[in-house]
C-alpha cells in the first residue's frame, strides 16, 4: 500500500500554509515577512501533505550536533491521527542524516498533548522559561545599579565564548545574526559574562535573555531601553533559567505571558512513519 502522505521541502509557496498554521501555537509573535521567511525559515522547514491538503509543519534547526525542533504544528482538523509523531520522524530523520545526537525544544507547560508526545520520545525537562513584558521603566525597582557591571555589544567573533558561558547552544547565536537589525548585548562584572541580552526590534523582545541576578537584569534592560520602537514599547523578555530575576520583574509587575518548559533528550531514529 502506498503512503498518502508527502514531506515536502518549503519554498516561497508555503508561505501562506505556514502563516495559517503558526498561529496555532499561541505565542503572539508577529509573522515574519515572506522575504524573511524564504531565506531563513523555509530551508529548515518541511511540510506534511495528503492528497493535495497540507496537514502540518516541522521546523527545525542544526545546531552543532544538536537539533532545535522550533515548530511542529498539526492542522487543527487533523490531530489525534498520528501526525505529529509523522512530523517528530520526519525531524529527527533529517537531524540524525545532519550529525544530531540530541535534540531539544521548547514547550508551555499546559500543552498536554505535546508534552506527552515529545515525553514518548525520549525528551525530557532541563529547564524552565519566563516569558514576560514589562516598561523597562519597571527595572529601577531592582537593586541598584552595580558600578562593577559593564555592558557590551561584543562581535560575533565571541558568540563560542557567550554560548558556553551562558549554555546557550551557538547555533541560536548563528541564527539570531543572521536576522535583520538584531543586536548582542552582553552584561559583564569583573570581565566575567553575568547578562546575556539577544535583542531583536522586530519583536522589541530578547529570546533569551539572562541575567545572573536583578542587577544584571537591571543593567541589561537600562541598556535595551533607548533601542525599543518607540518611548511607550513594552520589552518582551523570555527568561531561561533565571528564575529568581524573573519572580523580581514580576514582583515589580511585569506581565507573565507565558511560561516555558526546555526539553531535551537522545536522538534516535524513531519507529518507521
Ligand atoms: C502537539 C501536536 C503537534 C500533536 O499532534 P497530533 O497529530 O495531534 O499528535 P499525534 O496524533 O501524532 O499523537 C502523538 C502523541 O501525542 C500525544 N497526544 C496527542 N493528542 C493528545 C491529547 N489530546 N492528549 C494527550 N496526549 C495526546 C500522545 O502521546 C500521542 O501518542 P499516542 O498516539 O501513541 O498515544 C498538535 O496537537 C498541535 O499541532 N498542536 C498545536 C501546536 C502545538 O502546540 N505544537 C507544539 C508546540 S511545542
């Protein structure tokens, strides 16, 4: 019996398929424009067809040895059959024919269906994310300004150095220069890496964004403030493993958008699809 379904490489036509299905992940970020999305998503995207239909999408990204699964969407008509695990084989064909041992992603906490699926694979939880808005206004109610910190737009030439320090795989480096106008703001006590702030304008948001304690967090996003678009933006922070930098912005009521959970685990060639 042959296969009814297609993994097909994205081009520029898939746009409108993808624009359809991202939303169905709920995290509010704006579309990327189609110039964008051809040259920076599309290479590492497949889609899932049967019978003409698109039913889904796998995103996902080669990072030194490890695998980034970024998006997996089904269509919302066509869940409960068997897709997603279509689309998680379909990813971890390609990361293991890419050299992958690992792969990781990222997921809220509540999305039961995921986890459950991801948990089936192997993945398993390493850390958790705060995604929060605040007016960076709100930061001069952390601790004071500490007259040891430093902060420091650093050259890509760093990246290896940042991503060890800060366990941030350097294929997320890669990417976010790669990206239009972004900017790598690094905060540093006594020369040592304590704030890592991967800024991007098109989301007046840094994905991550880490601060070893609230006065880094602090020095940080007085640094970030000037670059918002405009004097009322609000700055979109996604906070991995920080926690205690997180609990005080929001202390100091910063808006929780959501929170994310960091899976990881061994890549092995999933059962056939
Ligand atoms: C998550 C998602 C991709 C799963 O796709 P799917 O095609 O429905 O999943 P499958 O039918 O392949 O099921 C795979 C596994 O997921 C889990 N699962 C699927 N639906 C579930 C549900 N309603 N409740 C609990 N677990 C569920 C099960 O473990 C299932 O394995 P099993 O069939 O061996 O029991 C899909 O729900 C989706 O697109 N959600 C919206 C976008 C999203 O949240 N993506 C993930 C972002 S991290």
């Amino acid at each position: 019996m042959t296969d009814a379904f297609l993994a097909i490489p994205a081009t520029r036509a898939g746009f409108d398929e993808f624009a359809r299905l991202v939303v169905e992940l709920g995290h509010g970020e704006p579309l990327p424009d189609p110039d964008t999305w051809t040259t920076q998503i599309a290479p590492d995207l497949v889609f899932l067809a049967c019978e003409g239909a698109c039913v889904g999408y796998v995103w996902v990204q080669v990072m030194d040895g490890v695998g980034y699964v970024r998006h997996v969407v089904v269509d919302p008509g066509r869940r409960g059959q068997g897709l997603g695990r279509r689309l998680m084989a379909i990813a971890a064909e390609r990361l293991l024919a890419n050299g992958c041992t690992r792969w990781e992603l990222n997921v809220k906490p509540d999305n039961a269906p995921a986890l459950a699926l991801y948990r089936s694979l192997g993945m398993d939880f390493e850390y958790p994310t705060w995604v929060l808005r605040l007016p960076p206004e709100q930061a001069g109610g952390l601790p004071a300004e500490d007259p040891a910190l430093r902060v420091d737009e650093l050259p890509a030439e760093r990246d290896a150095e940042l991503a060890a320090a800060f366990r941030v795989p350097r294929g997320v480096f890669a990417f976010h220069r790669r990206k239009p106008r972004t900017r790598v703001f690094t905060v540093m006590r006594h020369a040592r890496p304590c704030g890592l702030a991967l800024f991007d304008p098109r989301i007046d948001g840094c994905f991550p964004f880490r601060a070893a304690d609230p006065a880094v967090a602090r020095a940080a996003i007085e640094a970030l403030a000037p670059h918002l678009s405009s004097p009322a933006a609000e700055l979109l922070l996604a906070i991995e493993r920080d926690g205690a930098v997180a609990e005080a912005l929001l202390a100091l009521g910063a808006t929780l958008r959501f929170r994310i959970e960091h899976l990881a685990g061994p890549l092995v060639a999933p059962a056939s699809r």
